[in-house]
C-alpha cells in the first residue's frame, strides 16, 4: 500500500466518522429541544447554567481544554435561538 492509499484511506474513515458525529450533533440538538420545551412548559428557563457547567467539565475532563471549546460550540448549537 502507498502512502496515498493509506491517506485516501484514512480520509474516508474520517470522512465517515465526521457523518457520524453530525449525525449525532443533530440528534442531540433534537433531544436538548424536547428538555427545553418540558423545562419552558413547566415554568423555568431555557437553559439551565449548572447542567451547562456540568456537560463542560465533562468535555474538558475527557478532551482537555480544546474540550471545553467543543463543548460551548455543541451548547450554543443545542440551544437554539435564545
């Protein structure tokens, strides 16, 4: 194998892992509307800054701090229009 099979290669694996990942960027998107509607429906807020605090430090535990970044990114995309 050359090195620009192994490139081409790797690229449609990361290819692939990016569909997947968008693919899992949406369906979260969809799940956190369906907590803000109940959570709206029954008189809070929007969001909820202590689960936020929560789901950075779980991405900056695993990810370091660029986990941190990912994490705001995904956050300001689940929330929707504010």
């Amino acid at each position: 194998m050359t090195t620009t099979d192994v490139i081409t290669d790797a690229r449609e694996r990361i290819d692939a892992l990016d569909d997947r990942i968008i693919g899992l960027i949406q369906e979260r998107m969809a799940v956190s509307a369906v907590v803000q509607e109940a959570r709206i429906s029954s008189g809070g807020r929007r969001v909820s800054l202590s689960r936020e605090m929560e789901v950075l430090g779980h991405y900056r535990d695993a990810l370091g701090k660029p986990g941190t970044s990912l994490a705001m990114t995904l956050l300001e995309l689940c929330r929707g229009r504010i």
